[in-house]
C-alpha cells in the first residue's frame, strides 16, 4: 500500500516509492529505493523533502498511530469547495506527491510579428548548422576519428537559446525534414527536445545544456547500421532486427572511444530506446533503474520519429503522437510524458486548461495550420465558481484571445461529474454567444 508521510516519520528500512522534491534534486541515482542507512534519511532531509509516499508492500510500515494521524491531517488538508487556489497555498495533499514533476511549470512563451521573422531566420540557421556538423561527426565516426564536441557544444547553445526565446519555431521547423535529412536532423531535433523539457522541469543551466548535447549525440551508433537497413521501407528481418537494436551499446563504444566522459550522454545513447516495464533494448532495464535523463531521451526520441517523414512512414500530427504515445502503457514514464506536452505547449484533445481571463476550458481541437494554436471550449468562471455560458475560441498568441495558463486537475476545481461534464462539452457542437 502506498502512503503519504512527513520526513519526520520517515524511518530506515521503509520503501521510499516518490519524495516531494524533483527527483533530479533529490540526492539518490533512483526514484525509488529501500531506504537502509540513517545517513541516506539525513541526505533527504538536507535535500529539503518535506514529505514521502512510502510502498508498505516492498518495506517497513508505519506505526498505526502515525498512519491515523495522516490520515486524520489528510482530511483536513482536503480542500474546501471550488476553492484551487486555498490548496496551493497549503501543504501538498496526498495525491500531489505523486508528481514530482510539478516544479518549474510555466507557460511556453510565444513570439509574435517581427520577433518571430527574426527568430524564424535564426533558427533556420542554426539548424542548418547543427545539421552539417551532425553530418561530419557521423562521417568522422564511420571513419574511426574522434568525435569532436567542441563544435557541437556551441551549437547546442544556440539551439538552446533559440528554444528558451519560442521553442515552437525551432521545433516546427526541425519537424519539417525530408526523408533523406532525418537521420541527421532528427539528432537536432531530439537536442532541442531535450533542451526544451529540462528547461520546464527547472533543471540548472548546465544540465540542460548536457541534455541537449545527449541529444545531439544519442543515435551515433547508427553509423553502425548499413543504409539499406536503415532506410528500408518494408518490415525487417530478425536479422536485421538484431543490427538496429545493437545501435545503442555501438553509440556507447564509439563515445567512451572518443574519450567522451560526459556520464549523462553515454547513459542516454545507451538507454534511449529502454522502457519502462523493462521490454525496451539493448538491456531491457527497468524503469526502476532509468535516469531521468534516459526517460526524458526515450520520449523525446520516439515523438520526433514518429511526427517526422521517414522512408517507411507518414509523420503523425503533434497532437496524434502524442495520444497515440500516452496509449501506450508501459513505454513511457507517464508523469514525465504530461510534462513533455506541457513543455510544447500541445494541449490534447480533452484536457482542462486554465485561460489568462480566469475561466476554465476544454480543448475541443486545434487549429488548421498552427498545432499550438488549440480551439477551446471555455465554461467556468473560477473566482465565482459559476457556470459561463459555452463559446469557442481559437487560441493565439497575438493578443486577440486569453492565452492558455496551465493544465488543470478537474479535482482542483470541484467540477460537478467532471467525466459527465466533460464528455457534454466534447460532444456537443453547439456555440453559445
Ligand atoms: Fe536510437
Ligand atoms: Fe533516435
């Protein structure tokens, strides 16, 4: 069973299953641990958790006093009706632990007129670039040459700087490659990716800038893999198979060669396509044993293959891919995949969003053209907790429209029969003035 506790009631020899802190932050290579030395306790602590979910199945429990006394403040905690903001305020419920990716939430900036021309010009630029030098580090590499960072390393942090002034044009754009430049773009793109999502789980500037050279570097291995198998268009042969799934511990090699020692990108071009129940390739590890950096890797890797043309498939839409990779259980570590959407600013279908004029909506869709620019159904006044008569608007970012604020819990809001409520609004086509 799983349990909320304060630190204070944190003992050796319990199952730690989520901390209140981002992971990142807190002081264990693992997510999830047995708690076994009064030292690791103390190191938790200095980390500033403030509380634990504790799992009783894998570990000491709490003493029945203590679980009744949390049980007791969890009820007081509950919060009162329609009131979101009162519970934010307060110490975090239960349910809030389990999302230790709440930190560093904001919304996607958007650049507009001129700002966006000149931003557009200058990611064009610079993904040219990083494509080239993709290029020569892939040849450099056929040819048992060292890899050299250096370049890239610049690069990465225009990339970077390019993502924190509108990530939806350096990301639109490195979607749009042909066939033949994906190998080498789909290294960008993974790089800005990356960049992108440590970025909106608060990670340090350095951190987000390892992410991204991860992402950059992560599919080297691939040079390992002849052309034709690469590029086939139909299935492949367990044979073939096995090459493909040997890019990964190949990419490994051909970095630790280079003396490339940077711990975060070998992990990642090692686990990139490892998943969470442990089916994934080279080492079928567990979630368990996935950093963060390989969980961000995994989801950033597959998003971008699967909304790009490749010789063997049609890209999907943003808002496809996603649903399509939120369906898949067991692939992907989920929490982080709602902080993925988030970073991009793709609001999916069916999600309860808070707008910048202090209602609530659902998202009924997106705009033709422009998949950040989601149609809303707004129908909640939050300050008044009232119903709005229903009205669609398309979101844009020029000022026309509120914009999106945040990704909403329909518990936070004490939305009557939310699923009722909820498959009203996307069932109906009717537009209220
Ligand atoms: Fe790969
Ligand atoms: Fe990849």
């Amino acid at each position: 069973m799983l349990i909320g506790i304060g630190i204070d009631q944190l003992r050796v020899g319990m199952y730690v299953h989520s901390v209140d802190l981002a992971w990142f932050r807190h002081p264990f290579w693992r997510n999830r641990f047995l708690l076994e030395t009064h030292e690791d306790l103390e190191r938790l602590r200095d980390a500033g958790a403030q509380s634990v979910v504790i799992d009783t199945a894998k570990g000491l429990d709490v003493p029945v006093s203590g679980i009744a006394h949390e049980r007791q403040e969890s009820e007081a905690r509950r919060p009162a009706v329609g009131n979101a903001r009162k519970r934010r305020n307060s110490a975090p419920p239960a349910d809030d632990f389990s999302n230790p990716y709440a930190a560093g939430r904001e919304t996607p900036k958007r650049l507009t007129g001129r700002a966006r021309r000149t931003e557009i010009r200058r990611a064009t630029k610079t993904l040219n670039r990083s494509k080239t030098a993709v290029m020569t580090m892939f040849a450099d590499a056929r040819m048992g040459k060292a890899i050299k960072t250096k370049g890239i390393s610049k690069l990465v942090e225009q990339i970077s700087a390019s993502v924190s002034e509108d990530a939806s044009i350096i990301l639109n754009i490195a979607r749009l490659k042909t066939k033949d430049e994906y190998t080498f773009l789909h290294s960008v793109s993974v790089c800005a990716l990356m960049i992108n999502l440590a970025r909106k789980l608060g990670l340090d500037p350095q951190t987000v800038k390892a992410m991204g050279m991860a992402g950059m570097l992560h599919d080297v291995g691939k040079i390992a893999i002849p052309e034709e198998i690469l590029n086939k268009p139909t299935r492949l042969s367990d044979e073939e198979w096995t090459v493909v799934r040997n890019h990964p511990r190949r990419g490994f090699e051909i970095l630790s060669a280079s003396g490339l020692v940077d711990p975060l990108a070998l992990d990642v071009c090692l686990n990139h396509h490892e998943k969470m129940d442990g089916t994934g390739y080279p080492n079928r590890t567990n979630g368990e044993f996935l950093s963060l950096a390989a969980r961000m890797a995994a989801i950033c890797d597959v998003y971008d293959a699967i909304t790009s043309q490749r010789v063997y498939n049609t890209p999907l839409t943003a808002d496809e891919a996603l649903e399509k990779m939120q369906s898949w259980k067991g692939h992907f570590d989920q929490l982080l995949m709602k902080a993925f959407i988030e970073s991009l600013g793709i609001w999916p279908v069916g999600s309860l969003v808070v707008l910048s004029d202090g209602t609530l909506a659902i998202v009924i869709g997106e705009s033709p053209g422009d998949f950040t620019q989601p149609i809303v159904r707004q129908f909640h006044a939050i300050r008044s907790h009232s119903s709005l008569p229903w009205r669609d608007i398309c979101i844009s970012h020029d000022g026309s429209s509120p914009t999106i604020r945040s990704q909403a819990d329909p518990a936070d809001f004490d939305l009557p029969d939310w699923p009722l409520l909820s498959a009203r609004l996307l069932g109906s086509d009717r537009i209220a003035a």
